[in-house]
C-alpha cells in the first residue's frame, strides 16, 4: 500500500485558519492580514517546489538504479554469476526501482520502508565497491592499467550507492526536511551530484581511454560533465544567480550526454562482427548501453538541487 506525503497546512507554519492572529503563543497581533497572507503565498510556493524538487531526486535516483540493475545484470551474467554475492545488486537495484519510480508521481510507500530500501541500495554499493577493488587487486600486477582497463569497473557500484544515498534524500524532503543530516538540503545534493559526475566522468574517460576515443563524440562525457559538476560545485559554496544559471545549462547539457551516450553505444554495439543479429554475443563484449542513462540521473539530480537552493535561498 502506498500513502501520498500530506502537503503542508496554514497550521504547520505557524498561521491559525480562524483569524487573522499568528497561531503562535506569543506572536506580534500587529501584523497587517496582507503580510501574513503574503507569508503563507511564499510558504506554499516554497513547499511545492520542495516537492517538485523531491520528486525529481527520486527520479534521478531511479534512473541510477535502472542503470546499474542493467548494467550488472549483463556483466554478472558475463561473470557466469562465479560469487554469489553478484545477485545481491540486481535485487537492491530492482527494489530501489521499484521504490523510487511510483514516488516520482507522488505515490510513496511508508516513508521507513522507503528509507529501508534506499540505506540497503547504499549499503550494497559499499560493499560492491570492496568486492570490486578485490577483484582489481588479486589479478597479477595488481593496480595497473591493464586491470583497471578489463578486471571488475569500479563505476557500477559506486552509482548504486549513489542510488541509495540520494534516494535517502529524497525521502527526507517527503518529511518536510530542509536540512539533509545536518547539512542545508539543496547545497548538500548540489555537492554530491557533481562529485557523482566527476566519478561518472572517470569510468568514461577510462573506458574510452581503452577505445582509443576512436570516435570524437567519446570526447563529450568527459568534458561536458566535468564542467558542469565543477558550475554545480561552484554553486553551492557561492549560491550566486549567475552560477545556478550557468550550472543549469551545463546540467541539461550533461543529461543530454546521458542520453545520446545510449544511442552512440548501441551504434557500437551493432558495429560488431553479426551486429543486432548476434545481440546476445555483442551487448557482452560492445560498449555497455546501460552505463551512460547515469550521467541522466545525476543531471537530474542537480536540477533538482538548484531548484531546492532557489526556494530556500541558500
């Protein structure tokens, strides 16, 4: 069963519904009823854009887990599933999806089952992370190029755990939250969005490095995001207009990468010997198409962060 996050009432900001008084105890009688009115005008503007902005996480969010849900399905079946342990993303992904996805249009589960969920994505990215970096370690030669190039990527879980972390987020601004553990909510998800995107930038940059960026456009996730995560950046240590504006147009840039990325990888998949006809062979051994949707994610994601900071002007 799911329950819909009651929207704020007059009451919860401080305004009676039987008169023109401040409901507080104590509060100032001399206030004009235009004041007050304006007051409650600007708080329920401010809500709803916390809402809109709640939503938009909780799509960011599960976009990542589709990403990674896909992505290690492909390469753990790959892997012959050899651990079994690499069944664990494909459930803490599918269950983050499932989760996410109907709170996008407003319809959340119970807010601690919700939490739940998303701590358990997180959690599952940790530990793929340690899995991975053993993984990497145990091949001879250790940390070098040629087993960053083909052992485990490091990438997939790391956006798992992304995945959960802003999903947490999000179930935190259901709560009426303008704080994210301790931190002003806005600014917080602007700054892990664009460390999300240089992480992001990364594993492309890598992996493309390992395809000779044969093809200009691999030059694309490797700069559009960048930049856009360092205008993010720069936006929440200095909330200046200018910034939220350039930093807006570098994320919708950024989520365009995410999605031309997929069309371009496809392009790369049927490039191979049998093209679409050998799908099964070539999805295994072309460029991963789940792998670019999560420069999506975290573009949205910082949309929605800018948003947040603009209603709270912070």
């Amino acid at each position: 069963m799911t329950t819909l996050v009651r929207p704020r009432t007059p009451e919860a900001v401080g305004v009676s519904t039987f008169g023109e008084w401040p409901a507080v105890a104590g509060g100032d009688g001399g206030h004009r009823p235009g004041l007050r009115e304006r007051r409650v005008a600007e708080e329920t503007v401010r809500d709803a854009a916390e809402e809109r902005a709640g939503r938009t996480v909780h799509l960011g969010a599960g976009v990542l887990a589709l990403s990674v849900l896909a992505d290690s399905a492909l390469e753990h079946y790959r892997g012959s599933f050899h651990n079994k342990a690499m069944v664990a993303p494909l459930v803490s992904a599918t269950l983050s999806l499932a989760t996410n996805a109907p709170a996008t249009f407003g319809a959340r589960a119970p807010l601690p089952l919700l939490d739940a969920v998303q701590a358990a994505a997180a959690a599952t990215g940790v530990a793929g992370l340690g899995f991975h970096a053993f993984n990497i370690g145990k091949r001879p030669g250790g940390l070098s190029w040629l087993n960053l190039f083909y052992a485990a990527p490091v990438g997939a879980p790391f956006a798992l755990a992304l995945s959960g972390f802003f999903g947490r987020c999000a179930v935190r601004l259901a709560g009426d939250s303008r704080t994210l553990f301790g931190w002003p909510a806005g600014r917080l998800l602007a700054a892990t969005a664009a460390g999300g995107l240089i992480g992001t930038a990364a594993e492309a940059g890598l992996l493309h490095f390992r395809g000779a960026y044969h093809n200009p456009a691999m030059a694309l996730p490797v700069t559009i995001p960048p930049v856009a995560a360092g205008l993010l950046a720069a936006a929440a240590l200095k909330p200046a207009p200018a910034l939220r504006r350039a930093a807006r147009v570098g994320l919708v840039a950024t989520a365009a990468v995410g999605v031309a990325g997929v069309g371009f990888h496809l392009f790369g998949v049927s490039r191979n010997m049998g093209g679409f006809r050998n799908l099964s062979q070539n999805l295994l051994n072309g460029p991963p198409v789940p792998a670019p949707p999560s420069f999506l994610g975290l573009a949205l994601i910082g949309l929605a962060a800018l948003s947040l900071m603009e209603a709270n002007d912070a």
